[in-house]
C-alpha cells in the first residue's frame, strides 16, 4: 500500500488512517504528488435537482438507481454532481478526480430493502454529512447535515441522535455510515462501517480546464452497447421462455392417456363418432314398418269377411334412395266372398271399405284378382305417405 | 474545447450502431421465436380442442359398446342365435337351419364407414321366416323386433289363413360392433 502515501490531507480520518487521497480543497492539491484524488466535502455539491450553484460546475450526471434497475422503473430520477469551479479550474492537468459520492450510491444500490447512508468527510472540526436515502436501490432523498468534527467529545453523541431521528422517519431500514468519515465510539457500534472497498471501482476522470467537464463520452459507448446485449439477452430470453413453455404445455396436452387410448388425435376419430351418434339416433324405420304393419292387420280384419292371405310391408324408402316409384311399399293379397258383383266392382268395394279402415291409399295390382272356388282373391298395393 | 475528439464521437456512433444491431437482432430472433411459439400454441390448442370434442362424445362411445355387440365376441351362429334370443320376444324360428345370407360394412350418410357390420340371416337360404301362435302375438313379436337395435328389418310378410301364424322376414339382419 506504498502508493498511497501518508496522507497529507488531515482532514481525514483519525486512527486508521485511509490510504485514499480524498480532497476537500483545492489548496489540498498544491502538493499533490498522486495521479488520482477522490473529492469529498466542500468541494463537491450533489443533488437531485438540476440546480446550478454558483462557483459549482456540472462534473457528472447519473440515474438514481442502477442500470439494470433503471430498465424496469418509469423514471428513477437523476443525481447531479458539480465540483467547485475554482478547483476545476485550477486544478494540475494530469490528476483523474472521482467523487465520493459516486461510491456511496453503488452502495446504496445494492442494498435491499430502505437503507440510509451517512457519507462525507469530517475534519477536527466539524463534519459535512450527506444523508442518502434509498428504497429498493433507488436513491429517493438526500440531504445534508453538519455536525461536530471529529475531536469533539459530543461527536457520537449527536450523531447518534440524529441517526435515532432519522430512524424514527423509516423504521427499520439499515444505517450505515462511510469513509471517510470518522469512526463513531461504542455506543455506535451497531452501525455499519462502509470503508474504503467501495471506492475501489470509482471511475476516475480528467476534469477540463474549461467549466464544461468533457468526460463521459467514453463510457456512453460502452453503456449504450451494454444496453443493446441486455436488450438482445433479454428479449431472446424472454422469447426463449415463451417458446419453452408453448413446448411443455404440448407435452402436457399429448400426454394426456385419452390420446393414447383414441390412438392419437385426428379428425377421423371425432368424424366417425359423430356418425356413429346420428346412426343410433335416427328414426328407425323398421319401428315405423312394425307398426305399421300391425294397424293394418287389425284394421283389415275389423273388416268382415276380409281375410288376409299375405300382407307384405316393405321399408318407406329413406330420402337419399332414389325412390323407385313402381314398386310399392305395401303389398297384401286378401280374400272376401265371391259376391254378385263383378270381380271389378266388388274390388272397388272393397277397397273404399279398406281405404276408410286403414288410411291407405290402395289399389288393384295389374291382374289382381282371382276366383279361388267360393272366394274371390284380390291383390292390393299402396303406398305409405310420409 | 479540444477534447471532443472526433474519435470519441466516432465510438459513441458504433456503438450506438452496435447496440442497434443488436435490439434489431433481439426483437428478429423474438419474432422468430414467436412464431414458433405461436405455430405451436396452435397446434396445442387444437390438440385440446379435439379433446374436448373427443371427451363430449364419450358418452356416444359407451352407449355405442353397450347397443352393439363385438363381432370378435361373436364366433358362429351358435352366438348369433343366443344374440338374437327369438324366444324373449315371443316367437319362434327355426334357428338350427339358420345361414349367412351376406355380410357388409355400414356406412354412414357421408359415406364414411362407422365401424359396423351387418350380418344378413334366412333361414334355409331363404327368408327368415318366424312363427307366433297367434296373430297379435307374432304381430307384437315382430314389433319388439324391430325395436331391437342391433337388428335389422327389411321387410315384412305376414302369412295369413295358415294354422299357425307366421312372417317372412326378408333382409333379417344383426349389427356388430367391429371393435
């Protein structure tokens, strides 16, 4: 830890001295030996709003919440951070400047759930707090404060009680305070030190001569393409996943036993079942035959005197047989006794008389008649009519 | 304000190219992937449909095996014979000279086949000729037949001014189940 000499910058901590060289001052850089210098205290001036201060210059500008973070919340805010301009201005050319700051909201972003920071820099005589506030890894307040420095005997005690107010306002979120802030006594002992390991990832910059710090072009690049991977990443992920789960919930639908069981799925199956359906629904004309044929039974022998020989009832043909209109769907030969009449005017007789009986609509079959010894035999057609 | 390098502008274009091809990139593989996704949803989807058709239509299935017979369980006329019970609807034929008059196929009004066979009867090679001792019996007898479902009717004689009333069945036929 050679390189980071002894610090000449006393305003620093008391017993284990940081080995950082932080400065609060541009008469701290007069002899200056470094390459690098974290600035803390008076010579910084961070916000949330865009305010300019006089003797202030813009240094950075960053989100309140990280970058992966800042991809998912509308709007997270911004931190602004302005170095005083004399120190700007006059600052050596080859010195790179980082602000303390910047670590304590790396810090503040990691941490889960409220956590407050107390960050700053404290000098034998009075200590500059700067109070973060974060929610879930976003910064949401910041304020300063002043308190005794360092030697004072009431040091710890104030600190404390702001530390118990500050509480009192988010119960329950973690207090920690940092470098290079002096330590607090025992009764603070539950408060958690930040040391010097956050600030080994600063990002140190060349400040211009000029007011307007020219600096962040290199790492707008690189964050910009880093935001094209994440987006690249993140929409194959998620596309990815959609994918695989379209995947898994066919596995889960094929692997259903009914699909087995029915030997896999296809429209045929549905098809022939469907068939199956109407064939056990439709209307059964062999009922309609069965029936028919016994009204027409006794309805016949209600008659006197007819007899039946033979009565022949053929299925009604369905609608899509073509209906062959010749032959008929009823075919009875009966007898009666020979009457006076003629075989002619006797069949119409009898018939009229069936006809009434049954519903029928009969007639004689070509050649339909014949004398069979004291009979008279008569061979009738018909039709069923719906 | 020397330091806005052309060369830091330069990386900041690239990158900012780089970083487009890539969201570019990102949402074409997104889209692929979402059409596949899509095709396959699809696919599971109709997947389910039929299921559910398929589930609709059980009871049409159990209904089906309990009206017809399997042909398999149906080995020789012997079968049939008990299949067809004449006596329980209160008739008689003359069942030990019952033959096969002709098998086929049921097919349905598209013309698709329903997985039935049909099984046509005579008796001597000719009609299935069934006897009552009276008329209203054989005419009740020839009812309960035709409400059989897993038989078939094709037409009905009756045969009058004989000692012992009888019909002749033409086109006697029985449904069997092919599965």
């Amino acid at each position: 830890m050679s390189i980071f000499n002894k610090i000449k910058i006393k305003k620093t901590s008391s017993d284990k001295s940081s080995s950082l060289p932080f400065i609060s001052s541009l008469a701290e850089l007069t002899d200056f030996k470094k390459k690098r210098a974290i600035l803390v205290g008076n010579s910084v001036f961070v916000s949330m709003r865009n305010v300019k201060m006089d003797g202030f210059a813009n240094f950075k500008t960053r989100s309140a919440t990280s970058l992966i973070n800042g991809l998912f919340i509308k709007e997270p805010g911004k931190v602004f951070f302005s170095v005083n301009s004399e120190l700007v201005r006059g600052a050596p050319k080859n010195i790179h400047f980082a602000i303390a700051a910047d670590a304590y909201l790396d810090w503040g972003f990691k941490t889960k759930g409220s956590a407050i920071l107390l960050g700053g820099v404290s000098s034998e005589t009075e200590t500059n707090l700067q109070v973060f506030f974060f929610e879930d890894g976003i910064l949401v307040n910041l304020e300063e404060r002043s308190i005794q420095g360092y030697l004072s005997p009431h040091y710890s005690e104030t600190a404390a009680t702001l530390i118990d107010k500050l509480l009192e306002n988010s119960p329950g979120a973690t207090v920690a305070y940092a470098a290079p802030l002096a330590r607090f006594n025992d009764s603070l002992k539950d408060i958690e030190y930040v040391d010097d390991r956050i600030f080994r990832y600063l990002k140190y910059i060349d400040i211009n001569v000029n007011e307007k710090v020219q600096s962040t072009n290199i790492k707008v690049p690189v964050g910009i393409a880093l935001l094209g991977v994440l987006i690249y990443t993140l929409a194959l992920g998620k596309g990815w996943s959609i994918y695989q789960n379209s995947i898994s919930d066919y596995d889960e639908s094929i692997k259903d036993p009914i699909v087995k069981l029915a030997g896999g799925v296809g429209g045929s199956l549905i098809d022939k079942i469907e068939q199956q359906r109407f064939f056990m629904l439709q209307s059964r004309n062999q009922i309609v035959l069965a029936e028919k044929t016994s009204s027409l039974v006794n309805a016949i022998s209600k008659i006197r005197e007819v007899r039946i020989t033979d009565m022949s009832v053929q299925i009604p043909a369905s609608p899509d047989t073509p209906i062959v209109q010749e032959k008929p769907d009823i075919k009875m030969v009966i007898s009666v006794p020979k009457s006076e009449k003629s075989a002619l005017d006797q069949g119409k007789e009898i018939l009229e008389v069936i006809s009434a009986n049954t519903g029928l609509n009969l007639r004689m079959a070509r050649q339909g008649w014949k004398d069979v010894e004291k009979r008279r035999v008569y061979i009738l057609e018909g039709f069923f009519h719906g | 304000m020397g330091k806005i390098g052309s060369e830091n502008f330069i990386r900041l274009i690239l990158a900012i190219i780089f970083a487009s091809l890539l969201i570019v990139g990102g949402m074409k593989s997104f889209k692929v992937l979402e059409k596949k996704t899509n095709a396959q949803v699809a696919v599971t989807e109709s997947i389910n449909r039929w299921k559910q058709s398929y589930k609709a239509l059980q009871g049409v299935i159990v209904e089906w095996d309990k009206t017809y017979v399997k042909s398999a369980s149906v080995r020789d006329i012997r079968a049939i014979i008990s299949l067809i019970d004449i006596r329980s609807m209160g008739l008689s034929a003359d069942m030990d000279n019952l033959v096969l008059t002709s098998a086929s196929q049921v097919k349905s009004a598209t013309n698709i086949d329903i997985g039935l066979s049909k099984i046509c009867l005579g008796i001597n090679s000719e009609n299935f000729i069934i006897k009552a001792s009276t008329y209203p019996e054989l005419l009740k007898g020839i009812e309960n037949l035709a409400h059989r479902k897993d038989i078939y009717l094709g037409n009905v004689s009756i045969q009058g001014e004989l000692a012992s009333p009888q019909a002749k069945i033409g086109d006697f036929c029985v449904f069997l189940r092919n599965e």
